[in-house]
C-alpha cells in the first residue's frame, strides 16, 4: 500500500516507518524539512498537506505529528493537535487517493488510573490532555472526512531511541539516584516500541469492519511492574535500586516543591511523587482482537533498550 505518515522525525513516526517499508509498504513522511523519503509539508500549512496528498496519493494516512510540551511551553499553544487536525481533515476530505487515516491521540485524554466510561468520556491532563481530546472531538465530529478512521490512545512509550525525557531515568539508576517508592507493587500499561508499532501497521490493513470508528488503547500485552522493570534495568547496569519508606519520599516533594517554586532543580515533587505511585491499566482486549498479543516481552525490551543506551552513553 501506499501509505503517508505525519510526524515522521520523530520517535514513533521513524520506527513505524521503517516497520512498513520492511513490511514491503511504499511510504513516505511529512515533514518540515528535508529528509530522505519524505515529502515536505506542515499539519499548519492546508496548502502543503493537500500538494502532499495529491502528490503521492497514499490510501493510508497515519497522523503522529503532535506538539508536545516534554521540552518546555509549546511554541504553538498546541495549535497542531487542534487546528492542524482539522486541516489534515479538509485535505483528506479532498483527497480521493486517501482510504484510511489512524489518528494518534494520548492516555492524557483522561486521567490516568480512572477508566473512562465511554470513548467520549474526557478528563484531560494539562494542556497537552486537552489539546488532543479536542483533536480527538474534532476527527468524531468530522466523521474522519468521510474515510475509514481509527483514534489510538499511546501510554509511555519506551525502547531504543526513545528521546532524552525518559532516558533520564537510565542515567538515574546508573549513577545510584534512583529509588523505588514504599514496598507496593505498581502496574502500569506502558507500549514497547517494537509492538507499539506491529499494533499501528496492523491497524493499516485490517478490514474496515474491525476497526472504523474505534478508539483503541495500544499497549503491551504484558503491563510493565515498575519495580521489576527498573530493576532490570539496574541489573543491566551493574547497579542495585534502593527503597525509600513513603513517608520520607513525601518530606522530599515537599522540600522539592519548595525548591521548584524557586525555580532551583527539583528531582522529586508532590506531583512527580503522584504519577509515580500511580498504577494504570489499560483493557487491551479490543487491540488484541485485531492484532493479536504483542510479542516483545518485557524482559526481552528490557534487554535490548539497556543495550541500546549503554552503546549511546559508551559514545
């Protein structure tokens, strides 16, 4: 098939890439630059998408392209996820090549550890949460320009190549400053890259029976236990993670707290100290019935992503 993907530079679009050219797919990326196999265009520019499609004519569009706030205040205030979703709307809507769009969308669209009670059920999480339910609001409301469309809800995305924000963590654990958090164990529903992006080529070419208008959390099979995960990961490193009773990790994010209000680095906060004790799990029934189980258990991710990053850090 011929398939376009937005947001192609980044973490995700680069690994699906790859994933659907190896999967004998012709694909091309969208992006703002020049890069090899891609075709220049900007979700902010109409006229851009719609000289994209009416170049390439893809049957299958995948919209990743998001602005995020992992590197600070969002230059655009997140107009990319809005405005930009309804421009890829109107460009699809005018593209008679165009049989299918995945639109990429967030867990943040509602709070992580309450489960939602519909697809339509929002409780987003800061301006990126509610930047992407809007996104979502508007793919429902246009029925996804007339085409088949399918909304996927990514959770933590981690292996090789995942960018600096989440590879802190590593560096943590190899330098000793890494403390798991009271003896209970966490669950969380996080997405190893190489599944992540077998559920999104998988969602390209299912019938459209199984997938028009559904909203599908992708994650692992296998939930990450956050204190075995990063175990693994110390054991990779040579290193062993010490437990912090709770109640003197809450006197450190209030001390953090204080800190960050002086704008002085603060490793841990009330906040932080919140997200990590919380536990999320996601139904992943409904992928696995397209799908299938994902096949990268959490040991083998483990391996391969510590692997990884020692090679990065050695360089």
């Amino acid at each position: 098939m011929k398939i376009l993907i937005t947001g192609s530079s980044g973490f995700v679009g680069k690994a699906l890439l790859e994933r659907l050219v190896a999967e004998g797919h012709e694909v091309r990326g969208l992006s703002r630059g020049d890069r090899p196999m891609s075709l220049k265009g900007d979700l902010m520019d109409p006229a851009s998408l719609a000289a994209a499609l009416e170049t390439f004519r893809p049957e299958v569009v995948f919209n990743l392209a998001a602005e995020t706030d992992l590197k600070g205040p969002p230059k655009n205030d997140y107009r990319a996820n809005t405005d930009g979703v309804t421009h890829l709307i109107e460009a699809v809507a005018a593209a008679p090549s165009v049989q299918r769009v995945i639109w990429m969308s967030s867990q943040l669209v509602h709070r992580p550890g309450n489960t939602p009670t519909s697809d339509t059920d929002y409780d987003p999480i800061g301006g990126y949460g509610e930047s992407k339910a809007e996104g979502e609001r508007r793919v429902r409301a246009a029925d996804g320009a007339g085409r088949t469309w399918v909304i996927t809800r990514s959770t933590t995305i981690w292996g090789p190549g995942m960018s600096p924000y989440y590879t802190g963590m590593f560096r943590l654990i190899r330098r000793g400053l890494y403390f798991h958090v009271g003896g209970r164990p966490l669950r969380k529903s996080y997405s190893y890259i190489d599944n992540l992006t077998a559920q999104l080529a998988t969602l390209a070419t299912a019938s459209a029976d199984a997938v028009h208008r559904r909203t599908f959390y992708l994650a692992d099979s296998e939930p990450v236990e956050l204190r075995a995960w990063a175990d693994g990961f110390a054991e990779a490193f040579g290193k062993r993670i010490f437990t912090l009773p709770l109640p003197v990790a809450r006197a450190m994010a209030m001390v953090g707290d204080g800190a960050s209000r002086l704008g002085l680095p603060a490793p841990l906060t009330t906040a932080r100290l919140k997200n990590m004790l919380t536990e999320y799990l996601y139904d992943t029934a409904p992928i696995e019935g397209v799908h299938g189980v994902t096949t990268v258990s959490n040991a083998e991710g483990v391996r391969r992503t510590a692997e990884w990053f020692l090679r990065g850090d050695a360089a």
